[in-house]
C-alpha cells in the first residue's frame, strides 16, 4: 500500500509527519516534489525506515483487519422508487400512484433489493424462463428462447442457421420489412418471392428463385393468416435449404393442427405492444432441434451467459461463434408472461367474431375474398377482399364507413408501407436490384387493391350480425351476388 502511488505516499508520509515520526527533509523541495522523489529515488529512505518500524502485524498472520465492516450506509441499487416508476409508466392515475406508494415500501424488499438480471437474479425460476416455458407450450416447440424484439429474433434464427455474407434468404412480397433486414444485416441478400390470393409466399414461384447461394426459405403469415406451409417444406428438403418462420403476425394460428413457429427449422415471433399480444418490445424464437437451439442462445448471448460453464471450451464443432446480447429483459418478460397466457382466449375470440361474420357473407362478382390456406388455422382479426378496381373499392370502403365498419383501402396512389418489398427503402442501396415492383406483379396489385376491415375480439354475437349485415348491405348496393350452383344466390 506504502507504494502504491504518489498520491498514497504522499498521504502516508504526511500521517508520519503529524504523527511526529518524520521530521527531516532534505533542503529546497516542495512538498510534492519531496515525497514524489521520496518513492521513486529512494533519497528520504529514513521516512520509508520510520514507516516501516511502524508497521503492525498483517492481518493474514493475526493481525487487525485494515478494513473490517462497513460503516457507510448503502442503499438499493433497484427499489421502491423503480418500482413506482413502472406504475407511473402504466399510467396509473394520481391516486392509484399515492396508495402503491402507501402499500410498499423500502422494508417489503430484500435489503439488497431485487436483482433484475435474468441470469444470477433473485428470481427463480427467473421471469425470461417462465415465459420460454409458456412459449413451448404454446408453440408446440422443444425449445424456446426469448429475445428483445421480432427483429432480433428473426436476426440470431438466421445467424444460427448459418446464414451469412454472399448467400441469399427467399422472402415474401408482403409481410413486413424486418423479415427482410435481418438477412441483410448479416450480409445475405433478400430475393423476394411473389405472393399468391393468400398475400401469403406462392409456393409455386420458390423454385425459380433458388440459386447456389440460397440459404434459407423465410415464410412470413402474415396478418394473422398461414402459409402453405407443406410445398414449402417439401422445397426446402428437397434443396437442402433451412426455413425460418416469421410468426410475428399470427402467434398462436395453426397450419394443419400445427402451431405456426414449429413446422420450419424455427419459429420467431414478436412479442410486442404492436402485435396481438406483448406489453412492450419483446420476441421469442422456437426450434425442435437440440443443436440448433444451442446455436440461437450462442447468438443472441455470446457473452456465454447460457452455456453450463460460459468459459469452457467448444464443446462440438459449431458450438462458438461470434453472437451479440439479444437477451429479453425480466421486466419485458414479466409483462409477456401474463400477455402469453392471454394469447389462447384471444385467438377463440377472434376466431369465433371471424366465422360468425364470414357465416353470413355471400359471394360477389366483383370481389375476390382473400384465399385461406387452412381456415381453421387462420386467427382472422382482419378481414380482407380484393374489389375488381379502384373505384370500386373506394365506394365500397366509404360506404362501409359511413355504416359504422372500420375498414381502409390503399389504392394505386397508396403511400410507402412496409409491409409489401417494393418501399422497402432501407434495402434498396445494398440490393436493389431485387426490390423491383415488377418483380412481384401480383404482391403489388393485391396489396394496393385490398380492402381491409379490422375485427374486434370483443365484438358481441349481436355485433357481429351486425356487420355482417351492414357489409352485404354495402357489397350487395355495388356487386351482383354470385349465385351457388343449386341456383340460389348466396347470401
Ligand atoms: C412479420 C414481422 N416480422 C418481424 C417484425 C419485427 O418485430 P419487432 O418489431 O418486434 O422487431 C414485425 C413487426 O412488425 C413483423 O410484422
């Protein structure tokens, strides 16, 4: 300690000093010219003897402790006040805030106060498992691993399949643009795949966008709608290439009596304030292989925190590799814990205000209902047809409103949205050369030419008869009803 710095010896040679120890100094220094020399040059030696004569017993040989307990008074890290933060947060009123602040305080916690890491945290099981343990149920997955967003989620299943500089990942049209930028974060090009009367990836238009450099097949379902899930499958074996299912807008929806997140090689959702559930930012990423699962967790945390013994060696070729932290906050987890459980409800709900309308639609010439590749899959929180043109669905959607039914059409003159390749901007400087309109003629009709009407979970029976009627009404006002092939009409 004596010569740990000039600043040290500099104090400890002034205690000797008061102390009376010391009292001679070789003649014209200054003060902290004499004890810096003192240390480096050796010349006030008899200083360093008097200190060392003073010199009490270690306390490694029995000695008194230098520092024995502490006296300073510590305060939590995380307490009551973060707590109250998040209530405010929540927004709950004034008064709500005043009584939390009445029934908790500094004394209900732990004196070290919780510790909101997921890992070596003072829960367990920690919130970040409990909401894996619900997503594996849920999504009928071996393993499951949350993550800070839908992004992420889609970034670490690509880096964990090996996706990377120079290859290629198939997207679809529609869908949305994160599916897309995840790949081409990692290096990879995007190849958009038309879609088909789903708005879904037309399986029959994969093949031809295959190349040597195609990695991976990316489906999206898109707005609570499946994909084709079996051709695209059955392509993706047949050219060795991995499928990575981007869930993010229909958790919970099935593809044959399978949770959608399972069929592919994995499954990636976003768990967001943005989707049908999620409180605030979070994801999840689903996967049946063992191997696999180790390799997302390496992604999304290659600080080894999720390893037995984060330092040990490879354990098998492709164990380590260079991941990021994408790690889901307990907080978030917490929120998505309670949202995960509300999902199933959710989706009988949707599903029930779904049929109950669609039950009562009849067909119409100048529409065309968006195809189903499972209908008892499907969520269906929106309802969506394509009008024969324009005018056609401008009249329908203004008269819908003026009805009281929420619905919208983009139209030809539509502004940017990310939600269909071709104003994807953000690609276009580093791939542009796929992200052309014509490139994917039928995304790009459909998408501007869809009318879209929003279903409410919560709408009673008598609601619902209501739209329906109200939608016949309208369609019927400005199409011809198609009549069935026993000659009735179909309403
Ligand atoms: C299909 C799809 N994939 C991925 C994402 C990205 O999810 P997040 O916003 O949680 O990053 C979204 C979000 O809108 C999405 O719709």
């Amino acid at each position: 300690m004596l010569f740990a710095g000039p600043a040290m010896y500099s104090f400890t040679v002034f205690e000797y000093i008061c102390k009376g120890y010391v009292t001679k100094f070789p003649m014209g220094w200054s003060w902290n010219e004499k004890t810096e020399k003192a240390g480096k040059t050796g010349k006030v030696r008899y200083m360093v003897d008097a200190i060392q004569r003073q010199k009490t017993k270690l306390a490694i040989d029995g000695g008194e402790k230098a520092f024995g307990a502490m006296t300073g008074r510590p305060e939590r890290k995380v307490g009551v006040a973060e707590f109250l933060s998040i209530a405010e947060r929540f927004g709950f009123s004034e008064e709500a805030k005043v009584r939390l602040r009445e029934a908790v305080s500094e004394g209900d916690l732990d004196p070290n106060g919780p510790h909101l890491g997921r890992y070596y945290g003072s829960a367990s099981p920690s919130m970040g498992e409990r909401f894996e343990d619900l997503a594996r149920e849920q999504f009928a997955a071996r393993h499951a691993y949350a993550v800070c967003n839908g992004t992420s989620a889609l970034h670490v299943a690509l880096r964990a399949v090996g996706v990377g500089q120079g290859q290629e990942i198939i997207c679809p049209a529609t869908g949305f643009i994160a599916t897309a930028l995840a790949g081409a974060l990692l290096g990879a090009t995007p190849i958009f795949c038309d879609v088909d009367a789903s708005l879904q990836m037309d399986p029959s238009k994969i093949e031809s966008l295959i190349t040597p450099r195609t990695a991976a097949l990316m489906p999206t379902h898109y707005m609570g709608f499946v994909c084709d899930m079996d051709p695209i499958m059955e392509i993706a074996r047949r050219h060795d290439l991995k499928v990575i299912e981007d869930c993010a807008q229909s958790p919970g929806a099935t593809y044959h009596g399978r949770p959608v997140g399972s069929i592919g090689d994995v499954g990636c959702f976003s768990i967001s304030s943005y989707k049908i559930i999620g409180g605030g930012e979070g994801g999840m990423v689903v996967t049946n292989d063992d191997l696999l699962f180790d390799r997302i967790r390496q992604a999304s945390e290659g600080g080894g925190l999720w390893r037995p013994d984060r330092f040990a060696p490879e354990r098998y070729e492709g164990e380590l590799f260079v991941g990021g932290n994408a790690r889901l906050s307990e907080l978030e987890s917490a929120v998505n814990v309670v949202q995960m459980r509300k999902l199933s409800g959710i989706v009988s709900r949707h599903r029930r205000v779904w049929s109950r309308i669609g039950g009562q639609l009849a067909d119409y010439a100048e529409i065309e209902w968006q195809k189903s590749n499972d209908p008892a899959g499907d969520i269906g929180y929106v309802m969506r047809f394509f009008p024969a043109n324009d005018a056609l669905g401008a009249k329908i959607v203004e008269a819908l409103s003026a009805e009281g039914i929420p619905a919208s059409y983009r139209g030809s003159n539509g502004g940017p949205d990310w939600h269909v390749f071709r104003y994807m901007f953000p690609l276009f400087a580093e791939h542009g050369d796929h992200c052309l309109a014509e490139l994917c003629p039928v995304a790009t009709d459909l998408h501007d030419r869809c009318i879209n009407l929003g279903l409410n979970q919560w709408w009673s029976d008598a609601d619902c008869d209501a739209v329906a009627a109200g939608l016949n009404k309208v369609l019927a006002a400005y199409c011809t009803i198609k009549e069935s092939s026993d000659g009735s009409d179909t309403a």
